[in-house]
C-alpha cells in the first residue's frame, strides 16, 4: 500500500504544473467537513413555502391520520369470523344494514352475520373489522348480500393513525423538505415549519474575454457560459443568489466585486483567474484579503483540477472556480454540493449520488494520482446496458456534457479501465438541491 500511494504522490507531482500541491478530492472534503459549520439562523414560515427547505428542527405530529379507522377499498364491512368459511362454492349470506361513506359515516353497530357496504376512505363502522372486496361478493336482494371468499382480520382496514401516529417525529433536523415531504406535513395538519434561513450565493465572472451571448461576437471573445450554468445549478427556493456581473482581468476592479460580493453572500463564487498563470489573478486576491484561510487550492481531479475554497473570517467561504464550464460543473456538484449542504445543515445521506449499472464498451486510459471523470452514453443491446465513453479533448468543451447521460469515476489508484467492465454511471445532476 505504502509503494501505490508513493507511486500517486509521484504522479500527482508530476502533473501540478504550477501549483505548489495539489490534494486528493477525499482529502478536500475532509477539510471542507472540518472547517465548515452549519448555519444557526432560523425562520418559520409558512408551509406552503417551505418546498426544498432544510428542517430547523424535529416536526412532532399533532394528530392521527387516519383519524378513525376507514376501508381501504370498495366492499362490505363485516366481522372476519362470520365469513372464516366463506368461498364461491359456499358463500356466506349476511344481513346489510346500511352503507358507510367519506363524510357520511355509519352510526350503529355490527351484530353477527351483519355486513355495511363501505366506500373506500369511509369510516369502518362499530363491530366492523374487515373488509370483503365488492368483487368477491353477489347481491342476493337489497337486503342481503352473499360473501364469496374469506377474510382475515383487519384485511383492507386502515387503521387509526396508521400514516401518522400523534407524538411521533414525521421529519427529522436536518432533512430536505422535497415535495412528497411538504405533502406528509400538510396531511399532519403542520401550516408552519422551522426551517434554517437561506444559504445565500454570489457569483462574480472574471474574464476579459468573456461577452454575453447577446453580444457581438469577435474571433477573440468567447461567450460566457459559465452565468447560465451557476444558477441554473440552484435550486432558488432552497438558496438565496445574486450574480455580481462579468469583470474584465482588471485588479482593482475584481477586488471591488469581491468586496461586494462578500457583503452579500454566504458562498462567494469567483469564475476564471483560478489558476496560477500570469493573467490568472483571483487567486492572489482572495488569498491577500483579511481574515483569508486557504482550505485548498489545486485538487488532482480532472477535470476541475484549478478549483480552490478559501475561508474568509468565521463564516464566510470563496470558492474560486475553474472558467472552463466542465471544469466548473464538476467542481460544482463534487465539491460546492457537499460545501454548500453543510452549511446548509443537511443530513449527509442526502449527499450520495443515484448509481446505474452499465458495462464499459471501450477501454478508458487515465493518469495514475488522478481521479476522472469520464463522460459515457448509455446505451442498451440484447438486454444488456452499456456505457459508450465519449471522446474528449479538454475541459472547455460543453458538447461532452451535453451528448452524455453521465459519468463515472475512475480512482487515483488506477491507470485506466477496460473494456467489458461494470461500471457506477452516476447520471448528471440538474440541482444542487
């Protein structure tokens, strides 16, 4: 082990190209979790806002649901031991003494060898505890009603408080509130939520070179993906943004974007100037402001390898990110995600990736000390599903994002993966949250 991870470091070295150490993608995280604490501000709000904020704290249930217990199909309220016998060649005959319907429940009580047609939803009524399917029953007149198959008890009853049981948690700190969670609360009768306040973003684009789309293009301009892509990646209910505008390769002029920038957000996000070039000067910004903590700067990642986090006083982070859109997309949901999850007060499960399995068509050749990021097309034959890599030249071209379903990742221990092995295609991700 100790000779594979020299081997790595070896090789790490080897491809810094300037920057003075570069970390492994594990080890970034680690310091992100280190140095990184939650937000404590706290709001309550109303619930119909609440969609894909973070729970400040337990939600306790305030009542049952269902409030009684109700039929879960359409058929006839019976008590499970008078029809115990009951089939299609010796149906049991019950007496009917009323229906039972949502809204409209029915008022007395079963006796032997009585039945209540119900609806489903309606409330079961007393003496009650099963329920025949109205398919596996005959009419034999208006007042009788044969049973053609047995039933056990509590078969097709949903009993009270079998969704929500009063007192108990129904979503604990920390957890996302994703639409079918919203719902779970409503049908608990929550109208208000603790949530942790907004994590807010900023966004500044560096660049000389760099025009809007709606510009006029010139042969050494390029049009500025990177202010489409942040946002888009943000899920505007769950975050607070605002984008600082695009700024030539001018000093003071970034220093004051910066200076902006941090009066406003949580997460700073500074694009291009992220490396160690001569025109590249974001970095020698950020890491000469007061109160600045290089977390990292430089991680063995390809692509993405540019991208750096600093710490800016207590609570303050800069991430400075790679100009190249997919170099930025993937330092966005490899290492922005878990930043900004974490401050956000996130349970960690909600961290993992969704994995599809898929076999390799082609053999793929990566460096040694390097984790890749390999864009595939999935595609499936005789059953089979396999991922096809898709040829790429650098880290500035979209189209390898934009024809692929995902991408997986070949560890730094690794020289490359061969053909007709399974690999975790993990499909791109739309959000942050």
């Amino acid at each position: 082990m100790l000779e594979i991870n020299s081997v790595i470091m070896m090789s790490v070295d080897h491809i810094m190209r300037g920057f003075k150490s570069l970390i492994t993608l594990d080890e970034a995280l680690k310091r992100i979790d280190k140095e990184v604490k939650p937000i404590t501000d706290k709001e309550r709000i109303k619930i119909d806002k609440a969609s894909w904020r973070v729970a400040a704290e337990d939600v306790i249930a305030p009542i049952n649901n269902p409030p009684f217990d109700r039929s879960t199909v359409d058929g006839y309220a019976v008590r499970f031991e008078d029809v115990i016998s009951a089939s299609s060649s010796n149906p049991v005959v019950i007496e009917l003494i009323g229906e039972s319907l949502p809204g409209k429940p029915f008022e007395g009580a079963l006796s032997a060898y009585q039945g209540v047609y119900v609806s489903t939803g309606a409330k079961m009524p007393k003496g009650a505890n099963a329920v025949v399917p109205v398919e596996y029953t005959r009419k034999v007149d208006n007042n009788k009603v044969a049973i053609l198959r047995s039933v056990s008890s509590g078969e097709n009853v949903s009993i009270l408080g079998e969704d929500i049981k009063k007192g108990d948690v129904i979503l604990e700190k920390g957890t996302i509130i994703f639409p079918h969670n919203l719902a779970y609360l409503v049908s608990a009768k929550i109208t208000e939520v603790l949530v942790y306040r907004k994590t807010k973003i900023g966004v500044i684009v560096t660049g000389s070179e760099i025009i809007s789309p709606f510009d006029e293009m010139t042969e050494e301009k390029i049009i500025d993906s990177l202010s489409y892509l942040i946002p888009s990646m943000f899920n505007l209910n769950a975050f607070g943004f605002h984008h600082f505008g695009r700024v030539s390769d001018d000093e003071i002029e970034i220093e004051k974007c910066i200076e902006q920038g941090l009066e406003y957000a949580d997460v700073l996000i500074i694009t291009g100037g992220t490396s160690v070039g001569k025109a590249d000067m974001s970095s020698k910004i950020v890491s000469n402001l007061e109160g600045s903590k290089k977390l990292f700067h430089g991680v063995s990642i390809q692509p993405g390898k540019p991208v750096g986090i600093y710490k800016i006083g207590s609570d303050k982070f800069i991430v400075l990110l790679p100009g190249y859109p997919v170099s930025a997309y993937f330092c966005l949901i490899k290492i922005v995600k878990p930043l900004l999850l974490k401050i956000q007060g996130v349970k960690k499960v909600f961290y993992h990736e969704p994995i599809i399995k898929a076999v390799l068509r082609r053999r793929v050749s990566t460096k040694l000390g390097v984790r890749t990021f390999v864009r595939v097309k999935l595609f499936k034959k005789d059953e089979i599903l396999y991922a096809d890599p898709i040829h790429t030249s650098g880290s500035g071209l979209l189209s390898t994002l934009a024809k692929a379903d995902g991408y997986f990742e070949v560890p730094e221990n690794l020289e490359g993966v061969e053909a007709g092995t399974v690999v975790d295609v993990k499909p791109f991700e739309t959000k942050i949250i």
